[in-house]
C-alpha cells in the first residue's frame, strides 16, 4: 500500500509514466485528488487536460499505475488525435488499441473498468 498521497506525488508519476509509456509527448495535466464517484477521470476543456483521482482508496503501487495510466490514455487520444472519444464513447478505438499496446509492451494490467479495488466505507 503506498502512504500519503497527494497531488505532487500523483503529478511526478504522471512525468515518470509519460516517459515511460508515453515517449514523452504528452502535455503536462492538471492533477486532482479528491473524492470522486469513480477511481480515476479524465477531463479537457479548452485544450487544458485534467486528471482527477479518487482519495477515497487505499491504493497500492499497481492499481495507482493503472488507474492513472488508464486516464493518461484518454489523454492521449485526445492530444495526439485530437478526439474527444472520452465524451462520446469513453472507450473507444484508439483508446483500446493504445491499452492494449501498453499492455502488450510493459506487461501492464489497464482495463476499462478496474478490478478489486474498493472504496473505504
């Protein structure tokens, strides 16, 4: 389990995973943790992404990575083909070939939806 969590923990994983699975060319997001209806989310307005992630979670090193790569993709799509497939099909095409890319490449587990993981009661 990792300890306290904040923004500037969740903001230098996403420069390290930009690195890593991105090749660098994504544009830094604004980075959020506060309690959500859902683990991670992703948003874009005016060109400007955000990342949004839950604190209502225990999270471990894994389900961190993956939630935060899982947004970093809808990211992606939107910067590099600029398309907003995150409103209209959340999960899309290119969204799908890019997860499973990763997958493929990194042995990374990122899913549409997550898997064992709960929210504090």
């Amino acid at each position: 389990m990792i300890g306290i969590l904040n923004k500037k923990i969740i903001k230098d994983l996403y420069k390290e995973f930009n690195t890593m699975y991105f090749n660098g060319v994504l544009s830094l997001c604004d980075c959020h943790y506060i309690k959500l209806d859902v683990f991670g989310r992703y948003t874009n307005q005016n060109g400007k992404g955000k990342i949004w992630i839950t604190n209502d979670v225990d999270w471990t090193e894994e389900t961190l990575r993956e939630v935060l790569v899982h947004e970093m993709i809808h990211h992606y799509v939107k910067s590099i083909f600029d398309k907003n497939e995150y409103l209209f099909f959340r999960h899309g095409f290119r969204f799908r070939r890019m997860m499973k890319k990763l997958n493929n490449e990194f042995g990374l587990g990122i899913t549409i939806s997550v898997k064992n993981l709960h929210k504090r009661v």
